[in-house]
C-alpha cells in the first residue's frame, strides 16, 4: 500500500509540476554535457595548444632572455608568455606561461607587473608554488613594501617542512625586521634555530636573534 501511495502520489507532483521537472531535467543534462566537453576535448585541446605555442620559449628563458620572452622577437611570428598567460589561463601550460611571465617581469624591473602574473601562476607543485612566493615577496620588497614581503616569505616557508623553506623563513625574519615587527621577526629566526637547525641559514641565527631581542628591549646577555 505504501508502494502504491508514493507512487501516485509521485504521478500527481509530476502531472503538477511537469513544466518544473522537465526544466530541471534539462539543464542537468546540459551541465553534464558541458562538463564532458570540457574534459574531454575543449580543455585538453587548449592544453595542447598552450604547450606547443609556449615551447620555443623555454629555451630563451632558460638562456634569461628575458625581453624576448616578453616581447618576441620582430618578424617571427610567436606568443609572448605574456600572451600565452592571457589567453591560456585556465590551462597548466597558462599558469606555466604566467610564471615565466612573472619572473622575467621581475628580472627587468617591472615589479608591479611582475605581481600580477605571479599572481596567475599558481602551480600545484608545492615546491614550485614556495617559489613563485618568494618571487612575489621579493618584488613586493624591491617596491618598498617590507611588511607585505615578510609576510609573502612566511606564506612560502610554510608551504613545506623542508629544509629548503628555512631560507623563506630568514628571509621573512629580515624584513620583518627592517618593517620593524620585531616580534613577527623574532618569530621567524627562533622558528629557524628550532626546527631547522640544521641548515646553513641556523648556522649563524643567534646574532639575529639577539638583535631583534636588542631592538625589542629584551636581550640580557
């Protein structure tokens, strides 16, 4: 009997709100049709296409020609990484194309435009993402923005527990100094001395820490 109630109970909604039903049928399907598209031909379609406009520029970025990777070369038809940053970025290769982009911004002394695409690179690898990090603490530093660099540094030094990130965390230590968040920087260089004590950068903390402790007031040797 219950089978039998929900059942034309279930034809009576149905007959009520038909128009709403099959609306709503409709454009679930059409979310999934999207979807499959876009999976499986326009995205790594795409891919393929930002691969193989952003190859020839590797070997120029690797030899820091810089000016070309921004700005081609004139008469050879190619894609800046700039370009390729644009028009790609919802691709791996566009966000790769952003980080070049960024880095060779940086090189040249265009600080602000360098942030921007750094700020499109956003890689997965954890490793690669610390880098661009500190590629945008530096920038923000060159630009005189020591609070907002020191910050960006710490934000790269916690993305691993790897002895590698220690440099991240002096560097964040320094200029939390000169911003003079004495404290923040304190932080920083005894996070150094006790977790990565045995990395080059722990070798010499102490007389950092004992001027960020001088400057804060509370050293007593």
């Amino acid at each position: 009997m219950a089978i039998e109630f929900n059942s034309v109970a279930l034809k009576a909604f149905y007959a009520e709100n038909k128009r709403v039903v099959i609306l709503a049928g409709t454009s679930i399907l059409s979310v999934v049709i999207v979807s499959l598209f876009w999976s499986l031909y326009w995205h790594p379609q795409r891919e393929s296409e930002a691969a193989a406009k952003l190859a020839p520029l590797h070997h120029y970025f690797d030899k820091d020609s810089f000016n070309v990777v921004l700005k081609g070369i004139k008469g050879k038809k190619m894609m800046t990484a700039p370009e390729i940053a644009d028009s790609y970025f919802l691709t791996d290769k566009g966000k790769e194309a952003a980080m070049m982009a960024g880095i060779a911004y940086m090189q040249t002394g265009k600080f602000d435009k360098a942030i921007t695409y750094l700020d499109k690179a956003n890689p997965n690898d954890q490793f690669l993402s610390a880098g661009v990090l500190g590629a945008k603490a530096a920038c923000y530093a060159e630009l005189g923005k020591l609070e907002k660099a020191a910050d960006i540094y710490a934000e790269a030094g916690s993305k691993s527990e790897s002895d590698f990130s220690a440099q991240y965390w002096k560097s964040a230590g320094i200029h939390y100094e000169q911003a003079e968040s004495y404290t923040k920087a304190l932080d920083c260089f005894e996070k150094i001395k006790n977790e990565f004590s045995t990395t080059a950068e722990a070798s010499d903390i102490d007389k950092y820490i004992y001027k960020v402790k001088a400057l804060k007031g509370d050293f007593n040797p």
